[in-house]
C-alpha cells in the first residue's frame, strides 16, 4: 500500500513525474488490468475511493490515479478522509493536485496516512535545479558530466518543460554511454528557453552589455514575453530605485520599506542597485524606457527587437 499526492506549477512537469511514478508502481504488471484513472471535470471523489477499496482481480495490487484534485474543497473531502484513515493495503492511490490548490485538510490526511506529499515545482536556486536535472537524466538513464549539466541549465531557463524532449533525444542517441559530455549534447540545443526576468535585470546592473542583449532574445523569443512585459519589468526596475531618491534611506532594510520590496536578499539587491546609480542615471533610464515605449508603439517604424537592443544596450551602460 502507497499513498502518493503529487503537485506543481508547471503542467507538463508534473504530467511527466505523474506517469513515471505510475510506470514505477505498476513495474512488470499489466498496465491495463492493474490502472484505474480518473480525470475531469466529471468524476467524483466518492467513484476514486470505490476504486480504491475494490480488491485487485488477475493481478496483486491496483493502482488509483486520480487527476485534478484542485478542483475539490473541503466539503467534498469526507470520503476520501474516511479511506484515508484506513487505507486498503493491496491498492496504490496517486493524486494529482493540479487544476487548483488542494484543501490542506487534505493534505495533512495524507501525511497521516503515511503517503507522500511531493511538489514537481522546480525551485529557481542554481543548485535545486542542477540536481533536478540530474534526478531526470538519472531516471532517462543518462550520466551528463558537469559541463553537460552546466548547459542544459542555462539552456533550459525557466522554461522546466523544456528538459524532458531533450533528455529523451539525448536517450535515444547515447544509449550504452558511460558518460555523456557537453559537446555530445551541444547539436541537440536550439536557441534556448526564456529566463527569469531578474537574469536580465542583473545582467544590465552589471554592465555585461553582451549577456543583456542575449537574454533579452531569450525572454522574447524562447520564452515567448512581448516586449511590453519586458519593458514593465525593466520599468519596476528602475522605479524602485527612484523612490529612494531624496528618501534619506540609509541600509537596504529601510531602503526595501520605502520602496515597498522584500527584505533579505531583494533588499540588498536594491540597495547595490541605489548605491551605483546616480540620480542622473536613474532619470535617464527612465527617460530611455519613455522613448522605447514611444518606439514600440509605432512612433519610429523601427522593429521592436531593434528597439529593445538598443534600450538595453544603453541601461547597461548607465553604471555609475
């Protein structure tokens, strides 16, 4: 007996860790004799606890998969809380927390059960996502060296459901490999998915004109953000900095309270970031987002990649 309750914020992810986990309880039985499912809009909680209560016929346990738990509230729990509470031993019952935020009565039944309650978010730290990546290559069969890894991190981006088509062509073409190097992998990658908007913002903090310009192409065309999101980021951007002006904030704490931004690390980001820019600077930027914003509504003709280039290329030399 198993009781597993899966969520996450990226529906193809989650859809992927599903399978394989269902892969991994059936092993080398009869899918279609072992498998219940329930999906929709349809079904309710009363039919999956059935399902799970019914003893397995022709095989040695059944597996209950039930999708979009989200949808249900609290009111409707009860009879899954009773089978929870006295879980039948030769059934393995899945659910799936999408199309909504499961109840937390819910969850805590699980974890009094004994299941396992995993989320397939995939946290933003370099390191959550390094080993993420060598958790699905491991379960691909794939050894990637560093560098390999290193690569399709930063090819990735934030766009997490990218990784699974590549690490099965990956598979498929190094199969047997002891190890698969960075480039052994490199023909495979495209252009990349998007990144997170604050790599842009720090790349342009940062004066490395290049890297800006790069991941700007990423955010637009792997991660497919029109240059209008883009421009409000870059907008927040600086508009916090300028609510400093004049403020008299003299640590990033009180710098993150004037400005409205978190404390801890935002705070200190933001308060590097009033450090090295000057007033002048700070009116400039905003001048420049004026002008681009102008541009991308038709006041020159120019192409909105172009215009974007440009608005980049000259915040990340506003560096005092």
């Amino acid at each position: 007996m198993s009781i597993h309750l899966l969520s996450g914020d990226d529906e193809s992810v989650l859809r992927d860790a599903v399978h394989d986990l269902v892969h991994r309880l059936v092993g080398d039985g009869d899918r279609s004799l072992m498998v219940d499912e329930f999906d929709g809009a349809e079904y309710e909680l009363r039919a999956v606890v059935d399902a799970a209560q019914t003893l397995p016929m022709f095989t040695e346990r059944r597996v209950v998969v039930a999708r979009g738990m989200g949808r249900f509230v609290v009111a409707d729990l009860d009879p899954l809380l009773a089978y929870l509470a006295d879980p039948l031993e030769t059934t393995d019952l899945v659910l799936v927390g999408d199309g909504g935020t499961f109840p937390k009565k819910g969850v805590d039944a699980v974890k009094a059960a004994g299941g396992a309650v995993r989320s397939t978010t995939v946290a933003p730290r370099a390191k959550d996502r390094t080993a993420w990546i060598r958790e699905r290559a491991t379960m691909h069969g794939i050894d990637l060296d560093d560098r390999a890894v290193a690569r399709l991190q930063d090819w990735m981006g934030d766009e997490v459901s990218s990784l699974e088509g590549v690490l099965t062509t990956i598979a498929a073409t190094h199969e047997g490999r002891a190890r698969v190097k960075v480039d052994e992998i490199e023909p495979l990658l495209d252009g990349g998915g998007g990144v997170p908007p604050w790599e842009l913002t720090d790349a342009i903090d940062a004066a490395r004109t290049a890297d800006a310009i790069r991941l700007l192409h990423r955010m637009m065309h792997g991660g497919g953000r029109h240059p209008l999101q883009i421009m409000a980021t870059l907008h927040s951007h600086y508009a916090s900095v300028m609510r400093l002006d004049g403020s008299g904030a003299g640590d990033a704490e009180s710098a993150a309270a004037i400005a409205g931004v978190k404390s801890g690390f935002p705070a200190k980001k933001l308060w590097q970031r009033h450090r090295s820019l000057d007033a002048a600077a700070v009116r400039r930027a905003i001048d420049l987002l004026a002008i681009a914003d102008r541009n991308l509504r038709g006041e020159t003709g120019l192409d909105e990649a172009v215009v974007m280039e440009v608005l980049v290329a000259r915040l990340s030399r506003l560096r005092a």
